[in-house]
C-alpha cells in the first residue's frame, strides 16, 4: 500500500488547515454550537466560496471537483482537529454520494446546490426498532396519486436541525429486513406540509439531530429505482463510516499535542509532569493508539473503491480500531489533564465528547466487530 499524497492533496490539506487555524475560533465555535442555529452558516459558505471542499469529492458530472476517498479523508482529519461542528460528512460525503448515484434530474440539481453551499442535506436512516441496522426498515411507502405517503419514524437524524433536504429510507415492497424494496426518498423541508413533524435535539458533543415522523411527499421525491436503494445506502453507510473515522483520527491528534504540551508546562514536586516516567509511557501508548488508527484509516481509504465485501471488511477494522483508539486517547487525556480535563475552559472536555459520539456513528464498535467477524469468517 501506498499512503504518500500527490501534490494537489497536500494544497488541499495546507489551504484547508491555514483556513481553519485563521478562521475556525474554538471559543467562537462552542458557542456557535450552543445558539439557537446551532452552526456558523458563514463558515459553511466559505467552505463553498473560498475552499472548494463541499465538491471535493462530487463527480465533475454533478458540479463537483471529482475527488476521491483520500481527498474525503484529508479533509475530514483536518475538519476533525479543528473540531467542526458543520455537517460536511452527512452532507458532502454521505447525502452528496447518494444523490449523485441516483441521477436523474432532481438529485443532480440537489448535487449542484451542495456543492454550492446553498442546500444542505442529511440522511434519515435510523427507526426506533432498527438499531444499528439500516436494512431493518419499517417505514412505508405508498402510492396516493401523484404523491407517495410516507408512514413511519426515523429517529436520530444527525444534522436535520440545520438541514434544507433529508434523504429518507422507507420500504416500497418487501418484509421488514429485505435488502429488496428499500426506497429512497428526498424530503424538502421548507415545502413538506404539516404532516411531517419533527423534534430537534442537542446531543451530548454539541451536535444537532431530530426524530422525524414522516408524511405525504411528492413524486419526484424518489430518487433512482423504486426497491433498489440498498446497493447505494450500503456504500453511503461505508463511506461515511470512513470519513467519521478520519475525523477520530485529526481529533485524536489535536488531544495527543494538547496533552504534551500540558504535561510540558504543569508542575508538580517542581518538576514537569511530562519528566515523570509512568506518564511519558501513557503518552506514547496514546501515540501508538493514534497511529494504529491512521494506518486502519488508510487501509479502509483505499479499498472504498473495491468490492463491496472488501469495502466492509476494511471500514469495520478501521471503526473498531478507531473505536478503541477514541477511548483510549480520550480517557488518558482527560485524566493526564487532572480536574481540569473535563471543563468548559480546555479543549480537551470538548474533543473528548465527539470522540466519545464519534464511537457510535455509522455503528458502534461493537457492531462493526461483529460485522467484521461474520465477513472473514
């Protein structure tokens, strides 16, 4: 395997890092988090205007710079160590990646308005009844005249809150787990009617999601084959799985370098806490964690393209090895930061909450241990 970047990603990445080192204010963002929006739409637009990077990875067919999965993972380890609370993986990644395997009309205008940061789109995939699997799905959807009627709940829809569109699973033919007779829908949000109700949260890392009980949409809301939507979710689900676990890693990062220098810089018995023996092991065993997780990172990275069982294999060893790694780093670092490792005031309390959420996005690393399992078995 080969993991050196040309030249054109390393622009990316530098351009991307200044902006955000310049730009990107963690007290500014926390709060930002907290206010009624939720995010820093200016942000979003400069990511458009100014970087480029909601079409990074969009075929140039769909408005896009026609980018792959290494560009999708430096710009998510970058958006990581920044801490960015915008939703470029639910948009750009996952939401970008359906639609444009759809086609048709209405999902590549939908594309284009991505790309130009006038829309954005999040995936609704998650039930009450389902768990961690998206192919357990309850919700109907049937003909009525020129609509479809949508009957069910998705739960749990990351970044809905600040989202125009929702893509929405629902089954068109079928028994419950059928990977057969899963239709995807686009939902607008600003036309939806009455029908559609939602209920808007805060999770625990500062980030937005809904619970969605769903209603009537319009034809054209379909978007590709009635009944063959998995092949697409799947990959969706991989990939999107991929770019959460390049974000673990930049996040991972960014705490390693907070917590050296901490220990560089605190005292005790007069001396740097970082001279004391036990806690540089503790150190470089979170430095082995991180790297192990990059190279796991790579590794899936580079066989997104692949066959679909390959694909899998590779994105469960990565959410499990960056499961693990999260926890680890995160725990150590909080408790090398003593007292002060949990508050408002450092860094580090807010990076560990994403790190802790980042565990279970995409599936748990529980989820995807068994899913790797039952693949190399």
């Amino acid at each position: 395997m080969d993991f050196t970047i040309d030249d054109e990603q390393e622009l990316l990445r530098t351009g991307l890092t200044r902006f955000l080192s310049a730009r990107y204010d963690l007290e500014k963002s926390r709060a930002a988090a907290r206010s009624d929006e939720g995010w820093q739409p200016e942000i979003w637009r400069a990511f458009a205007g100014e970087l480029g990077i909601l079409g990074a990875t969009v075929p140039e067919a769909c408005g896009g710079i026609g980018g792959g999965p290494v560009e999708m993972m430096l710009i998510c380890e970058a958006l990581g160590r920044a801490l960015v609370v915008e939703p470029y993986v639910d948009t750009a990644v996952v939401a970008a990646g359906l639609l444009s395997r759809a086609g048709g009309p209405f999902a590549t205008a939908l594309v284009h308005d991505i790309v130009s940061g006038t829309a954005v789109v999040t995936l609704a995939a998650t039930e009450p009844a389902s768990g961690e699997h998206w192919q357990n799905v309850s919700t109907v959807a049937e003909r009525d005249g020129d609509d479809w009627v949508l009957t069910g709940e998705k739960i749990v829809s990351a970044s809905t809150p600040l989202a125009s569109h929702v893509l929405v699973t629902a089954r068109t033919s079928g028994e419950r787990c059928d990977a057969d007779g899963i239709s995807l829908f686009a939902v607008d949000l600003a036309s939806a009617g009455a029908g559609l109700q939602m209920h808007h949260f805060r999770t625990i890392d500062d980030r937005r999601a809904s619970d969605i009980t769903l209603s009537r949409v319009p034809a054209t809301a379909l978007l590709g084959d009635d009944g063959r939507a998995w092949a697409s979710l799947s990959r969706a689900r991989d990939e999107g799985a991929a770019a959460i676990c390049a974000e673990a890693v930049g996040a991972m990062r960014k705490v390693l370098a907070d917590t050296v220098d901490y220990a560089k810089q605190r005292k005790q018995f007069g001396q740097p806490i970082g001279s004391f023996q036990v806690l540089q092991h503790r150190m470089v065993d979170m430095y082995m964690e991180v790297e192990q997780a990059a190279a796991a990172v790579h590794l899936a990275v580079l066989h997104l393209d692949d066959d679909d069982v390959t694909r899998a294999r590779t994105v469960s060893a990565a959410k499990a090895t960056v499961g693990r790694a999260a926890r680890f780093v995160g725990q150590q670092a909080v408790q090398l930061h003593g007292g002060m490792g949990m508050t408002e005031e450092l860094a580090i309390g807010h990076y560990f909450k994403r790190l802790t959420a980042l565990q279970y996005e995409f599936g748990s690393t529980d989820f995807h241990i068994d899913r790797y399992a039952a693949l190399t078995g």
